[in-house]
C-alpha cells in the first residue's frame, strides 16, 4: 500500500515576470494560455511551472508550445 498522495487542485502555475497570475489542472491548456498571454505581451517572462514535480517551462513565443 503507498501513501502517497497528490495534492489537489491545479497542478500547473502561470506567471508573467515571476509573479503568479493564474493556474490550470491540464498542460496543455496551461501552455496554450502561456502562449496565448506570451502573444499579448511579447516582451514578458511567461513561465509555467508544474506545481508537482517543480519543472518550469519558459514560454518563448506563441509557437513553443
């Protein structure tokens, strides 16, 4: 029996320039709204961080996803 458990709620963090603005449960529609906010603000950080691992993409255009 393990006992390990995943938290709950979302699972990915979107930020622009290091600070949180929004969170979403799937990556690919985090990525898609990392992209999208990338698009309106090309000259900002946008960073998508799973929530349970630690790994942080950067967004570097409305293409990398």
């Amino acid at each position: 029996m393990s006992s390990i458990i995943k938290p709950e709620g979302a699972r990915y963090e979107i930020a622009i320039d290091g600070t949180p603005r929004t969170y979403r449960d799937f990556d690919t529609l985090a990525r898609q709204t990392a992209a999208l906010l990338k698009a309106a603000q090309p000259h900002s950080e946008i960073t998508v961080r799973d929530l349970w691992t630690g790994k942080v993409t950067v967004i570097e255009g409305p293409l990398s996803i």
